[in-house]
C-alpha cells in the first residue's frame, strides 16, 4: 500500500515499538495510527478521538506522534473518565465556578471530555513538550475545539494562575508512566513525575480552594503506591473501567480535598 515502508509493515505496532523505536517522535500515518489499534487491541477504531474514528480525525487534518498515539485517553476512557468526574463534581459544595486543569495534556482528549460533560465551565490545559504541544493546539484549531492549551510544565503553570478563593478546582492527573508501569502493575511513585509530588503541590499551592483530583490508574496498582496516596485526600474511590481485556483495563483514583462527596460510589 502507498506510504507504507516495508520494515514498518512487519513491524508489531505495540506499545514498545511505538514509546521505545524511531517512530515515537514521528507523526504516524492513518494505516499505522489503525494498525496500532489491530495489532494490540483488534480495533482498527481503537484511538478514537474528539468524538471521531482515526479515518475521520485524520481527515480534519489531526496528526499523533507515535507516542501519543499509545498515550492519549481515547474517546471510550475519556468518556467514562469524564462521566464520573462530572458526577461527583456535582456533589461540591456551592462555588462560585470551576476550573478543569489537565497538567499533562498531551493531546488534549481528555479535557475535551471534561468539558464536554461539564459545560461553561472553564478548562487548561499545560504540555512541556514542545512538539506535542505544536502539533496539539494545530489539531484544536483544524476541529474548531476552543481547548487551551500552554507549552508549561504544571508547577509553571499553576504558579500563574489565578483562582478565585471559592472556586471548584479539578485536576486530571496522568503524567507519562515511564518505566513505572510494568507486567506486575503500575506503581503512582515512578511515573514523571510522582503522583504524591504532583498531589502534593496542588494542596499546597490551591489551598483553600475545593479540590478534586482525578488520577489515571490502571488495572493493577501497586497497592504500597496507593497506601501512600490515599491519606492526602479527605475522600477518594477507585474504579477501573472494562473496556478492555481483563488486566489491560485503565482507571481512575478520585480523590478530594476539603470536602466529602454525598455519593455512595458503587
């Protein structure tokens, strides 16, 4: 077929060949963005995006890294992710508005899903890799999506930022897990950087605003890594979502600070 080279056709389209060979900074064509979907998920949709298959984004002129292909939270996750976080959003305590922040934004899904179940509220983003950062706010503007997105890293980016004393603030926490996801599960104290460190500085620095934290999860936690997180919160759940086979399956851990959701959550 035409574009494809032929070491890149035999090639395994997974998550190592994607994070740890020459295509992790290469923009993929739309037959490798869906080979990645066939060879690791059995769905040529799989990365979804902005409400649309890979056929249709690529059409609007989106164009994905190889990393941020396995990276992004694709449209099943982000939706899901978004629903729980606007559900129990709903439970805050009366604030005079919210600010949805994505430290992390990579290709910006995310918060495009948080928006979406949370309108008129307002939404950030900040990406510390220039290129990934370029080449999202180009694929924002090919759709017509009004996402911010600042090439900072979150602690630059968070010092210059104005809330209002009783605002709702809600963070989406997915920083790149590096070498900290591995075949026994995913350890919140070796991703880039920590979780706790990340956590930390929110409290720190948004006191006393209302906080809620979603942070992406997977599957299976390293449970010495959850123990040393969960007391920093006042309340915090965890749910993984099914979307994939068993054991490859993604999640969150909500947590909040200086107040108690009134939910039961199942």
């Amino acid at each position: 077929m035409q574009g494809r080279k032929t070491g890149d056709q035999d090639s395994t389209y997974d998550r190592q060949f994607l994070l740890g060979g020459p295509k992790r900074n290469a923009v993929l064509e739309l037959w490798e963005v869906q080979r990645y979907g066939t060879d690791s998920y059995g769905d040529i949709d799989y990365v979804s995006l902005y409400g649309l298959r890979p056929v249709d984004w690529y059409a609007k002129g989106v164009r994905l890294l190889g990393r941020t292909v396995v990276e992004c939270t694709r449209d099943g996750l982000g939706d899901a992710i978004a629903r729980d976080i606007a559900a129990i959003a709903a439970t805050a305590p009366s604030a005079a508005g919210t600010l949805v922040i994505d430290p992390f934004a990579g290709s910006g899904n995310t918060l495009y899903w948080i928006l979406r179940h949370l309108p008129g509220r307002r939404g950030l983003g900040f990406e510390l890799d220039a290129a990934v950062c370029e080449l999202t706010r180009r694929n924002l503007s090919n759709l017509d999506l009004p996402i911010n997105i600042q090439n900072s890293d979150y602690v630059s980016g968070l010092a210059g930022l104005p809330v209002a004393a009783d605002e709702l603030l809600i963070t989406f926490i997915a920083p790149p897990w590096g070498d900290a996801l591995s075949t026994s599960g995913l350890d919140l104290r070796r991703t880039t950087p920590p979780i706790t460190e990340i956590v930390d500085y929110l409290i720190h620095s948004i006191a006393p605003n209302w906080l809620l934290c979603a942070i992406q999860v997977y599957e299976m936690v390293d449970p010495a890594s959850l123990v040393e997180l969960r007391p920093r919160f006042d309340w915090s759940a965890l749910r993984v979502y099914g979307l994939n086979a068993v054991g490859e399956n993604h999640g969150i851990l909500l947590g909040t600070k200086g107040w108690v959701p009134q939910v039961i959550w199942p």
